[in-house]
C-alpha cells in the first residue's frame, strides 16, 4: 500500500517517475557552517543570534554537548523560521561536562569538539553510535597530543574517547597527510588557545568555513598556497573572538540529492534556493556541467560570509567524464550521489582518488559499488577510485542496505526515481541526521515514496 510519508524510519522505496520534478524548495541548513555556527560562537564572548540552521540528528548532538559543556544554546520559534541564540562563554569559559558527549552519528562533531576540548582546561568523554564508534579519530588525536592534549581511545583510536584537554596548549606547525577540514579545524580550534601562530598544511584545500568564520570573529589568520600543491593555513592564538550572527545558507551536499534527481528525471524544471557554492564545495555543479547537465546558477550573492546563489537544474542528457582526482576535496561528499547520475550517462565515469570515501559514515566505495551491482548498474571498485558505466535504463528491483549512512540511503533512493523496478532502502532514519526534511522536499517537487516493508 503506497502512502505519504513524513517521518524517517524504517524501509522506504521509490519507484520510477512517471512525472518529471518540478517546483522550488530552499534545502536544510549547511551542516558544515551549522556545526561552526555554534560551537565556534560557543567559545566567543557574547550572544549570536544563527538563523537556517540545520536541525538535523548531527547538528543537535553538537547543540546538546554544547550544552553539557557550559554554554547557553537556545532555540525560540521567529517570524522567519527557527532562530538558535548562543551565549558564548569564551575560550576558557567551558566546564566539565558531568556526562559522556554523545556525538551520534556525526564525524565532524566528534572532531572539531575534540579539538576544542583539547585546548580548554577540562576532562570530557565521548562517544558516538555504530558508525562513528568505527572510524578513525587517530587522524586529531596525533596533532592534539603534540599540542599537550592527552587521549585516552579504543585500539586504533576509535571512540569512546577520554580527552584531557591541555593544561598549556603548545602552537603546533602540522602537515596532514590527509586534505581534511575536519583535522584542519580541530588543530586550528585547540591553537585559539595557544601563545603563538599554529600553522596547519594540507595536500590540498578542503573547505574553509572554520577559517572565514573565525576571521569574522576577529582571529588573526592567514591561508594560501603551500608547499607542493597544497593549502596552507595560519592562525594566531589567542584571540579575542567576538560574537557573530549567522544565516546559514542551504547545504550544498545536500542540494545535491534534489538536483541530481532532477538532472536525472527527463523534463524536470526545479529551482533550489539559496545554496552555498563556497568553491571549496562545488565540485559536483562543476563535474555535472561537465558532463552536460542544465544546471543554471542565479542571483549570486553572500550570505553569512560565505557566496550563495538560487539554482536552475532540468532534467539532462549525461555523458561520462573522468572526474579529476585534484577536485575531490571540493566534492567528496557527493561521490555516492554523482555515481548515481553516472549510471544514466552514456559512457564512462571514472572517480579516482576518493580513498577518504572508504572512512565516512559508512565505507562509501563499498556501499555505492555494491548497491549499484545489485541494481543492475555496470560498476568497478579499486582501492581508491569508483568507475560507474552508464546505461539507457537501470533494473533496479533490490533492497539496499543504507549501512547508517544518511547519503547511501538517499543516493538510492534517487536512483529509484528512474529504476525500471523499485529500489528500497532498508532504513531511511540516517536520513535525519543531515537532511530532516527529504520527504517533504522531494514530495514537494512531484517525487512519490512508499513504506516498503
Ligand atoms: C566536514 C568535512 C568533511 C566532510 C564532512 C564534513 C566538515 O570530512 O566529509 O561531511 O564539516 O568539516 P573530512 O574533514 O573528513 O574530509
């Protein structure tokens, strides 16, 4: 029995549009911007008022743990949609927090408070569910331990984690072998508290919304180019940050769900409003241009220090590209949902570089080569790349495991929208933690789900 749905929980299928999509909608909050929203104001002097927040499972984990460690996180009902206040408590404002951090399903949380805890004079414990209790947190606790901080994990530095933060925090000149914001934010974080310049390298760029937001606050900090290629950051300690009012622009990642599912829907006509186009995140508009899609991008503007702009997306006729692996920091969270659009281009979409892929929620090549196989989808997984051959029609017809991963479930899911025979996903509750609001966007553009059991 097909019926409308507006809840997330449990199996959820799509079967294929018989419509094309249409209509506009504003996607959630960036999750990114809406995670340094509060935590970055939670340790400024003063009252933020963040409107467009994501109120998503990850972004409310921070909120809470917030919370937990002293500062004043409130939400009240406006005219304009929800308005989140942080009273900041300033950089050693924050207290011990009488219970474990639940950081959920949400790497960045885990990181970044990591890294702030790491400079504050405080003890704290953390955890995180199934997924997160599985990825690597060796990636922050190596730089934060050289900068005193001391850590307590599970063998390869999983959660739970004790972290003892820094009774000095020491400045720290780091070169990450990984291009990674997350790693780059919890060192920049622990700095704030640091005598000194800490100066963070990377292989290249990730997104830089720490760094933009942290100098509206009024920190002194510096990026460019570095060494061989990559992204040098400098950042000096110390500083006194000041209170900002954010609007949060709609989440780039996840606009990525509605406009490859128009892009891939023939007839579509869909406008998605006020999405951040930072270029360190726009790598998959750059690679569907490539590729041939009619995406159209308007009204530029800024919004809350970061570049913004309403988007244009019909349904297109794709060919296959190789994606260039130097762009895969700019996009990697839109790899599962580009290997769908793949598998309805004409040719071939070669994907490599994408190692981080197999440490995020889930192991993403994995889940995406596994899925698309089962879907009748040509596709070939090597150690770091993806390779998806598309095809004029796709069978579909299986039950995928979205594996705790809110972008596996809903890159299925779109994938469904063209499939010759339904495709179900086995549990769409990750899909809360960064786009709460899926169903009734997609509902809204014309798309029908179904409760599959
Ligand atoms: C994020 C950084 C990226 C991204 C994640 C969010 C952030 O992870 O995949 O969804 O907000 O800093 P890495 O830092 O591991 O690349």
């Amino acid at each position: 029995m097909s019926q409308s749905l507006r809840t997330l929980h449990g199996p959820l299928s799509v079967r294929r549009q018989t419509q094309p999509l249409a209509g506009a909608a504003r996607p959630p909050g960036d999750k990114s911007i809406s995670h340094r929203a509060l935590l970055l104001n939670a340790l400024a002097v003063g009252r933020a008022r963040v409107t467009g927040l994501l109120e998503g499972e990850d972004v409310l984990a921070m909120a809470a743990a917030l919370r937990a460690l002293g500062a004043g996180v409130a939400r009240e009902d406006g005219p304009d949609g929800p308005v989140w206040t942080v009273d900041g408590v300033g950089l050693h404002g924050w207290h011990e927090p009488a219970d474990v951090l639940d950081m959920g399903n949400s790497g960045t949380a885990a990181r970044l408070l990591a890294g702030a805890i790491a400079g504050a004079r405080i003890t704290a414990f953390m955890t995180g569910d199934a997924s997160l209790r599985k990825r690597p947190m060796a990636r922050v606790i190596d730089p934060l331990s050289r900068m005193g901080a001391r850590f307590v994990a599970r063998a390869g530095g999983r959660l739970p984690l004790a972290i003892q933060g820094a009774l000095e925090v020491a400045p720290l000149d780091y070169a990450s072998p990984v291009a990674s914001a997350q790693v780059k934010s919890a060192i920049l974080l622990a700095g704030l508290a640091a005598p000194g310049l800490t100066v963070v390298t990377e292989p290249a760029m990730s997104r830089d919304h720490t760094e933009r937001m942290l100098a509206r606050m009024g920190a002194e900090i510096v990026s460019g180019p570095g060494p061989d290629g990559g992204w040098r950051v400098a950042l000096a300690g110390q500083p006194e940050l000041t209170a900002i009012d954010i609007d949060v622009p709609a989440d780039p990642s996840s606009a990525a769900f509605p406009m490859v599912a128009a892009v891939i829907t023939p007839g579509s006509d869909v406008r998605l409003d006020h999405v951040g186009l930072n270029p360190a995140r726009a790598g998959l508009i750059e690679t569907l241009l490539e590729m041939g899609a009619r995406i159209e991008i308007l009204n530029r503007r800024e919004s809350g220090g970061e570049p913004v702009g309403d988007l244009r997306v019909r349904g297109s006729a794709l060919t296959g590209v190789v994606v260039p692996a130097a762009r895969a920091a700019s996009m990697i969270d839109e790899y599962p949902i580009l290997a769908v659009a793949a598998a309805t281009a004409s040719g071939v979409t070669h994907m490599p570089g994408i190692h981080e892929l197999r440490v995020k929620e889930t192991d993403r090549i994995a889940a995406m080569a596994k899925g698309l196989a089962a879907a009748g989808v040509a596709v070939e997984e090597a150690p770091d790349a993806l390779t998806v051959t598309g095809a004029a029609s796709v069978r579909g017809g299986v039950t995928v495991s979205a594996e705790l991963d809110h972008r596996i479930a809903m890159s299925f899911l779109a994938l469904g929208l063209i499939a010759e025979q339904p495709i179900v996903i086995d549990d769409a509750a990750p899909i809360a933690t960064s786009f709460p609001s899926f169903i009734g966007l997609m509902e809204g553009l014309g798309v029908t789900f179904e409760a599959a059991s």
